[in-house]
C-alpha cells in the first residue's frame, strides 16, 4: 500500500487568483500534505506525471478552459484524480453537473477550512482506493493471461454454470481433460470456489464477454 | 556862429544864457586845444603871472646890455617896452605895472648917464612920461585882448558841449575845425581831423552834385540837406546837414560851416513806420474778414480788399454808401441798437446776412468795435463769411441727429457718466427703456440706483482702471428696472476725453437669453451628469457578480491564510514562518478587497470627480480588474496590448473609466453566443500622433451591422433586449468632453472594433476642460 501514508499525497491547487492559490496552499500544508499549485488548466494538464496527484483542488472559474472543462478532459484521457471544486459563488447548475462528474466535494469562497480539509482527505481516500482496485484488476488480469487459451476456455464454460461433462461435449473433449483444465484454472486465478471464480471472471468482464456472443 | 545851429541853441538854452559871464572853463588840457579858433589858455598863477614880468624885463635888460657890450646902440629903451608889452599881454595888468616898473628902474640903472644910479633929470621926464604913457598903453590893449580871449575860449568851449557836429572846412574842404561832437559821431579826434580833407575824410556822400551845393551856398550862404557819412569804423551814418558860408571882412568866402546831427534813428523809424503801414495795409487787404470802417450815420469810410470781395463792389463803390445797403438785415431798430452799444464803448457781435452786388445773401458774422477820432464816434466792422460755418454746423448737426438715431437704435445701452461725479449725464433710448426709466429720470441718477451689483467702492476702482486705459468689464450684473424686477447684463466701461472733459461711458447688453440658455444649458448638464450617473450604477448592476466575486477572492484568500495560520500555530512546534507568511498575505488581500470596493464605491458616485493626470494603462486595468470574473464566467479571454510608454492624458477618472466599461461589458455581451470561436477580448493603448492616445477595445463577437454601425452612438439606438441605448452615447459625450471621439469599426467581419482618442496631458494647465458628465 504505497499510498497509505498521508504526506506522501500530493495535492494540486488550480486557480487563478494569486491569493487564493497562496492560501489554499498554505492552508493545506498546514494540514501536512504536499501542494503545488497552478494558475490554469492547461498549465495543469501540462505537468508530467499528472497521474501521481491524488486530489485536485479546481477552481471552477478559470480562465480559458475552465474546472468542468478540465472536470471533462480528465475523464477523457481516463485520469482518475478525485476532484475539490471550488466557486467564487454559489452556481447550482456548475455544481450539479461537477458532482454528476464525480467530484468529491463542491465549495463556495469563501469556505470552511474543516469541510475543505475533510474533503480533501475524502478524496485522498477514494484515490487510495481507486488505486488499490486498480491493482488488484491488474492482478486478476495478470493470473487470466497466465491460463492457456484451453483453459479460458474451459473457465468460460465454469463461470457460465455448465458441467464438467456439458464443457466435454462442448469442446468435444473428454471429461477428465475437462476436470484437468479446470484445476488448473482454479489455482490460477487463485479461487477458492467456483463462486469465487465467478466474481473474478465478473470484474474481468468476461461474463459479460460471452453474454455478448449471445 | 552859434546863431546857425538851431538846434543846439534849442537844447542847452540855460547855458548860453549870459555870454560873457564867468564860467567854467572846460575842461581839456592845452595840447589838444591846437585848433584854428582856440588860443592857448592861460592859467598861469599869479606868481607866474609876475614872474614872466621880471623873466621879461630881464631878458630885455640882458640883451640890451649884451648889444651895448658889443656897441650896438640900439634904443634899450624899446627892449624894455616889449618886455611890458609881453607881460601886460600875458600877464594881465598887474605884472604889466610890475614890468612897467622894472623896466624903468633897469633903464635908469644901466643905460641913463650916469649909470648905475637912479636919478631922473628934469629933462627926462618927457620921455619917462613917454614910457609909462606907452606902457599903460600897451597893458591895456593886453588886457582886451585877454578878454577878447577868454570870451572866444569860452564860445569854442560852447560848441563842444552841443551833441551836433560841428566843423569848419575851407573852400577847399580842408578840416580848420572839429569839434567833440564830430569827434564821437565820426570817431575821428580833432587833431587826426584837422588839415584834412573832409569829403575825402568822411567818405561823404552828396543827394546832389558837390558843386550845386557850393553854388547855392554862395548864392545864397546856406545849404541843408542829408548827407550820407562814413565813420572812421565803417558804419555809414545819415545826417541831417546846414552848412553855412563864412565870408571875410571883403565879403570874400572864406569858410564852410557844417552843422550836422545824425538821423540814422530817426530814418530807421520812418523807414520801419512806412513799413508797418504797408505790412498793415497788406495785412488788412490780406485777412479773410471783410473790414468795414464805418462813420456817422452808417457811412463806410474805408474797406479792405476782401469786403470789396466778398460783397462784389469795388472800394469805390463802397466808401461812401451805407450799410444798409449792403446788410440785409439792417433796419432803424437794429441799427439804433448796435448804435446805443457802441456808444458805450462796447463792442458789439452779431450775426447777420449781407448782400452782394448781385442780389446774393450770405451769412455773416460781425463783430464792430468802436473807438473815437476827433470826437468822432468810428467803428471799425469785421465781417467774416460764415457760409462754411454754417454749412460745418448744421452738418454737425445733421451728423449728430444721425449719430443720436444710431445710438438710439442700438440694442445696448449707453450711459455716458460724469468722470468725478459719476452721475449720468446722457443716456441712449435702449437705457431708458430697459430700465423703465426716462432720459430726464436717468440724467442725474448714477449706475448704483439701478445696479445691484455696484457698490462705490467698485464704483471707484472701475473709474480708476478706465482712467487707466482699460476697459473695465462685467459679465453680469443685475440691472433692477423701474418696476422691481431684475435682468442680467453684460457691461463694459471705458473713459473718453471730449473738449478737455473726461467721461466714463457705460454699455450695457442685456444677456437675459444668453443667460436663460446658460440656465438650460447647466440643467442639461446636470441631467447628463444624472444619466450618467444611472449608466455607470446599472453597470455595477450588472457586474454584481463579478464585483462580488472581485472581493469574494482576496476574502477567500484571507479565510484560508488566517486558518492556515492558526493550524501553522497550533501545532507542537509552532510554525512560525509560515504564520507570519499568511499574516502577510492577509494584509495584502485584505488591501486588495478593500480597493475594490474604493474603486466600485467611485465608480457609483455621483459627484464629479476631478480632472487629473492620468495614465490609461492603469486605469484601465483597474476597469479589468472589476470584469475579470464576469469574462471568466462568460468564457471570455481578456487580452490587454498596453504600451509602456504611453503618454499620460488628462482626465476625470471615473468618466473614463465608465467608457472602457462600457465598451468591454459591450463587448463581453456581443461575445455571449459566440461558441464556434475563442471569446477574445483585447484591450490596448499607444501613442497616436499628433498629441494623441488611443484606445481599442476588439471583440470577436457577432459584430455590428454595417448599416446601423453610424447610429450605435445616438441616445437611445440599442440593440440588447433590456438596454437601454445610453451607454455609447454617455461614452461620446465622455470623450468629447475630454477633447476627444470615439468611432467604430468592424474586426475583420468577426466582431467589433471601438476606437477611442484622447489627447496627452499638457503641463500648462489641463486644457482639456472637462464639463461635468
């Protein structure tokens, strides 16, 4: 768990306006987390390594392209940084839509310290945890990659309810070959039960992949 | 001889009177006494007198002796008669006696037998009665002849008294005589005079030939006449001459006497009399007045050449007649009255018409001045001809009427005021009728009866800056009529001379449309101002958000810096740094805010601001500041081209900066529907010559119809659903105040250009006068 440590996020400030930049800057370092700061969305988006950020403090007025712009973009190229918005004034319409985007929290200027503390270790929070599915998607797809296309085959056919002898049939191969591959399917994707693999195959998808051929 | 010189005779009488008397013998001394009649005076002393007796009969005994010595017989006796004679001629009676005496004593003594002894025989006394007979004899023809002597000195000493000249010349002109007075005429003495030729002497110059004179002068013994001489120094005098002939005891001429005194004087006189009278009678002939010398009864008895003129008659033909035929207006009453006058002794001065020869009238002035002659009551008349006069009078009468008509129908009015009193002496009839007053009311009053806005000590410095040379102005005091009621006016006073006068004229224009208009035109400006006024306060309507948003973000800024601070604080080791940090911070956006709303507060004022220097750059950034959020809000970039050297331009700021908000929130509106493009909005500024900045604000918005672009400025011409059109025309009415315009122009057919010019700010005062908008 590498980001399980608060002071090893990094918190991104957008705005545009000077003082406020400083002193939602300061303001969050107070709180122990690493800042930087930027007076557009572009100059945002052209940071390297954008993907490091784990929560993103949006002003929603920017210059040029503004928060839902950037809120749009993001989504876009698939960065996944839960989002702070913040407004100079209350804008229903703006902050329905931000939140519908998946933002974490939408402040009016000027806010509360607490509630943008505590959003922004809310959005730490869901970034940890976004990680930490990524990772383990990454790790069900690494064991699927290391099943023979046999025994894809053979745990398409587990995970759609069919029997050792309905899979035989189906392949045209005998029962027992069946009953081999499968072992080897279930200690490679590491499940413990049918029910188990199930689930596995359902966040891979691959339900939803012989569904389709239906 | 002194008979002949009348004149002399004449002017020293008292001492001719008694010829032979005693008198003073005059006093010059013998040396220059050597002329022909003058004998050698005698004023021997009585001692000298006696000694030439003894001397005398002593040089006769010496030489008797000395002749008997050498045996010469010669009649000592003779000897010593002489030596008596010599003494009685000399010496006068006494020593006569006294050589009388000697010699008979020396004569018995020396050369009677026996000599040396005294002693007279019987027979001696014949011829010793002889010798004193002879003696006696010879001083008595001594003592005439002294007499004789002394009566001639005396008579010679005479002619030198008189002041004449007198000199006696021979036949042939040679000088015998000359006395004091030809000494001083002619600067010649006597003795340089005498044995002279006087013509040659005197240069004389004769009115007739010298040999008639003599030829007269021999007929007849006299000769008078003026004659020109030549001083010794030059100068030629005149000389009123007598000359008369002397003849001797045969009648024989003998000598000329030339008796003369000198008229140069009186010639010069003459001379100068004779040409006054000319001058006079030029003069006279010569004046433009006719010059009548009136008698008894009217009766000219002299004229000069222009009455003969002016009336057409010769000089003839007017002495003689009267003047009532002459003077058209003569008659009995007239006459009988200048008569009277006259009489007094007063002159008299009249005007009246004479007539000419040939029937004409003309007008005349006389003036008669009497005086008397004989007993005789004359007058002296001078008439001049007035026709010119006239015609010069009743032109200026003409003029003056026509002058008065003028001045009367002038729109101002005149007031002509006495320099010291200040009163009103006349008045034009535009005065009288917008005070109500008559001319007989005003004459008298003085300008502080009507002026409301005199007092004397205005009064006083206005005379004394007139009197000066200058024209004193007031634009606008309040007249008060007749009737209460009051009205502006614009007056002005100089001072003018008139006949060695000084006077003050006043004019006074009734600017009661001017000043009605001026009223208009303040409310105008005032409503303008209003108007103004209510677009700059919608604008900040309309930018509520914004504004808002404005001070919302230095607050945020504040919030976050101050709980920043306080976590920074409250930690188990202090931070500080960063406390102080924010603090910092804190002061600085709180500044920020406050700006903002120093600069809304401005904006929605509604006093006129003043004009100052200005530099557009910064006030327009201030401008931006305030729309910063409600371009971000509508997506709309703000781009600013500023020149760093833009020159400062003189202005009311807020009036400015009312125009660039108006021409950006334009702008950001026309930009509201433009998606298919980037909302761009540029602002900027430079130097424009001659003298000039300018201004863009470019849009990308939907532009401006070509066809309405022209009326975008007028009042009222919008093309917002909820504008009211007064936003462009406040901003023309802003810059042309200023002293500039505003135009607009189309962005290359993708939104609008709007132009504005202002000019630099001028040290010497701001000459951009800036009316209240």
């Amino acid at each position: 768990m590498p980001k399980s440590r608060e002071s090893d996020a990094v918190i991104a400030v957008v705005d545009d306006d000077l003082s406020a930049r400083e002193g939602l800057s300061s303001l969050i370092r107070s709180a122990g987390l690493q800042v930087e700061v930027f007076a557009s969305a572009q100059e945002f988006l052209a940071r390297p390594g954008a993907e490091a950020t784990s929560c993103l403090v949006l002003d929603l007025q920017l210059p040029g392209l503004s928060g839902l712009d950037l809120q749009k973009r993001m989504a876009e190229v698939g960065l996944e940084i839960p989002i702070v918005f913040l407004t100079g004034h209350g804008n229903i319409p703006a902050s329905v839509q931000a939140m519908k985007a998946g933002a974490v929290e939408f402040l009016t200027k000027p806010f509360d310290e607490q509630e943008l503390l505590q959003a922004i270790q809310e959005a730490i929070e869901r970034d940890r945890r976004t990680r930490q599915q990524h990772e383990e998607m990454r790790e069900l797809r690494d064991r699927y990659e290391s099943l023979t296309a046999r025994e894809r085959q053979v745990m398409q056919q587990v995970v759609s309810g069919l029997l050792n002898k309905q899979i035989a049939a189906e392949l045209n191969i005998t029962e027992f070959t069946v009953k081999i591959h499968r072992g080897h399917v279930m200690r490679k994707m590491r499940a413990d039960s049918v029910a188990d693999l199930v689930r596995t195959a359902e966040n891979l998808g691959i339900r939803s992949l012989k569904r389709s051929n239906h | 001889m002194l008979v002949l010189n009348r004149k002399s005779k004449k002017e020293i009488p008292v001492k001719i009177v008694a010829p032979g008397t005693r008198m003073k013998p005059p006093a010059f001394d013998a040396n220059e006494s050597a002329g022909y009649l003058s004998l050698r005076p005698l004023r021997l002393t009585h001692l000298r007198r006696y000694g030439l007796a003894v001397l005398s009969v002593g040089i006769a005994l010496g030489v008797g002796l000395l002749l008997e010595h050498f045996h010469f017989r010669v009649p000592s006796a003779l000897l010593l008669l002489f030596a008596v004679a010599l003494s009685s001629w000399r010496g006068g009676r006494g020593p006569a006696v006294l050589a009388a005496i000697l010699s008979i004593i020396a004569f018995y003594w020396y050369f009677v037998e026996p000599v040396r002894t005294i002693y007279i025989y019987p027979s001696e006394i014949p011829y010793f009665i002889t010798f004193i007979s002879f003696a006696a004899l010879l001083s008595w023809f001594g003592a005439i002849r002294r007499r004789v002597e002394a009566d001639l000195r005396e008579q010679a000493a005479l002619l030198n008294l008189t002041h004449d000249t007198v000199f006696v010349m021979d036949l042939e002109g040679v000088i015998k005589y000359w006395n004091r007075g030809a000494e001083e005429q002619y600067g010649w003495t006597a003795e340089q005079a005498l044995g002279r030729g006087v013509h040659d002497l005197l240069k004389t110059v004769f009115p007739e030939p010298l040999e008639e004179i003599k030829a007269k002068l021999t007929r007849t013994g006299r000769w008078e006449g003026e004659i020109l001489h030549t001083k010794r120094d030059g100068t030629q005098v005149v000389v009123a001459s007598r000359w008369a002939l002397q003849r001797g005891e045969q009648g024989a001429p003998v000598a000329i006497l030339e008796t003369s005194n000198d008229i140069t004087e009186r010639k010069r006189a003459e001379e100068e009399l004779r040409a006054a009278e000319s001058r006079f009678r030029t003069f006279v002939d010569h004046a433009t007045d006719a010059f009548f010398l009136i008698g008894d009864h009217g009766r000219v008895l002299d004229v000069n050449r222009q009455a003969c003129e002016s009336l057409g008659y010769t000089r003839e033909e007017l002495i003689g007649i009267t003047t009532r035929e002459f003077d058209a207006n003569a008659d009995d009453v007239f006459l009988q009255w200048i008569g009277n006058r006259l009489d007094t002794g007063v002159d008299c001065t009249f005007e009246t018409h004479h007539r000419r020869k040939d029937g004409t009238l003309f007008p005349v002035e006389v003036r008669a001045h009497p005086f008397w002659r004989g007993g005789r009551r004359l007058s002296l008349s001078l008439a001049r001809d007035i026709t010119e006069r006239k015609r010069a009078e009743e032109a200026l009468r003409e003029s003056e009427t026509r002058f008065r008509t003028f001045v009367d129908h002038v729109a101002d009015a005149f007031f002509m005021l006495d320099f010291e009193q200040g009163t009103i002496i006349d008045v034009n009839r535009c005065a009288c009728e917008s005070l109500g007053y008559t001319r007989e009311e005003l004459i008298g009053m003085t300008p502080m009866d009507f002026d409301v806005d005199l007092d004397r000590a205005t009064v006083e410095s206005t005379a004394e800056r007139a009197a000066a040379g200058e024209t004193v102005l007031f634009d606008r005091h309040w007249h008060r009529r007749k009737d209460g009621t009051l009205f502006p006016v614009e007056a002005q006073t100089s001072v003018f001379w008139h006949g060695g006068r000084r006077f003050l004229l006043k004019v006074a224009t009734d600017i009661s449309d001017r000043w009605r208009a001026e009223q208009q035109r303040d409310r105008l400006r005032q409503l303008e101002a209003d108007l103004a006024h209510i677009n700059r306060v919608s604008l900040m309507g309309e930018l509520a958000a914004s504004v808002a948003h404005e001070v919302n973000q230095p607050l945020s800024g504040v919030v976050s810096n101050a709980s920043a601070g306080l976590r920074w604080l409250a930690g188990d080791v202090p931070n500080l740094e960063e406390a102080r940090e924010g603090l910092r911070r804190i002061v600085r956006d709180g500044k920020r805010a406050g700006q903002v709303i120093a600069r809304i507060r401005a904006l929605t004022k509604k006093a006129a601001t003043p004009t100052e220097k200005l530099d557009l750059n910064e006030t327009i950034g201030e401008v931006l500041a305030l729309i910063g959020d409600e371009a971000k809000r509508k997506s709309v970039i703000i781009r600013t081209h500023f020149a760093d050297d833009l020159s400062p331009v003189s202005g009311d700021r807020v009036q400015l900066q009312q125009v660039v908000l108006n021409l950006a929130m334009n702008a950001i509106e026309a930009m509201s529907v433009i998606d298919e493009r980037a909302r761009e909005l540029a602002i900027g500024t430079r130097n424009i010559d001659p003298g000039q900045v300018q201004v863009t604000v470019q849009d990308s918005g939907t532009g401006i119809d070509p066809q309405t672009i022209d009326r975008i400025f007028d009042s009222f011409y919008t093309t917002k659903p909820g504008g009211m059109g007064m936003g462009l025309s406040i901003c023309r009415s802003i810059l042309q105040a200023h002293g500039g315009r505003i135009w607009a122009t189309a962005n290359d057919g993708r939104g609008t250009i709007f132009h504005f010019t202002l000019p630099k700010y001028h040290e010497e005062g701001s000459d951009a006068e800036v009316a209240g908008i």
